[in-house]
C-alpha cells in the first residue's frame, strides 16, 4: 500500500543549500525519505517536498522495485547509487547530477 503524503512529508529530512556551492547560482532545498531512499530537489522547500512525494509515489507503484528515485525540478532520473551506513549527506550524493 502506498503512504499518505502527509507521511512522507512527516517522514523526510529536509536540507537547504545555498551558492555559492558547485555550479549552483541560486539556494536548493533537497528532501529525501529515509523509507526508501528517494529524494526531491527545489528552489523552495514546498517544491523539494512535493518532488519528494510524488518520486515516492511512483516508487510505491512500482513496488519498489528498480532504483530509488530522484525528482528535479522539472524531470525525475534514477537516483545516484546509495550506500547503506553512507554518512555522506543528501547533497554530496546528487553532486555527480549537477
């Protein structure tokens, strides 16, 4: 059974970066589900959560099967590999993307 929305947004861990960092020229929100590892990425925190359910939706739909996945603004892509215990954050594992 699919979560609620309301779940997952209870669920996520939320992350707020600003440039300069990278190649960004504007501040990114990124919010992943620890549940499956699926993550959302915005120029506002509502569009990284809102990413965020909608990529985990998906993922429910297909019975978790495949890789988790990752929403951008605007486009969803598998999600970069990630390693059990990694103590790398959110944004560090997307890094390869940008």
């Amino acid at each position: 059974m699919a979560s609620d929305p309301d779940e997952i947004r209870d669920r996520a861990w939320v992350e707020h970066r600003r440039p300069p960092v990278d190649n960004l020229d504007e501040p990114m929100w990124i919010a992943e589900d620890p549940g499956t590892d699926c993550a959302g990425v915005g120029r506002v925190e509502a569009e990284a959560i809102g990413n965020l359910v909608a990529v985990v939706t998906e993922y429910e739909r297909r019975d978790k099967s495949g890789p988790p996945l990752l929403k951008l603004p605007g486009s969803v892509v598998a999600r970069p590999s990630v390693r059990a215990g990694s103590s790398r954050s959110v944004f560090d594992r997307l890094r390869s993307l940008f």
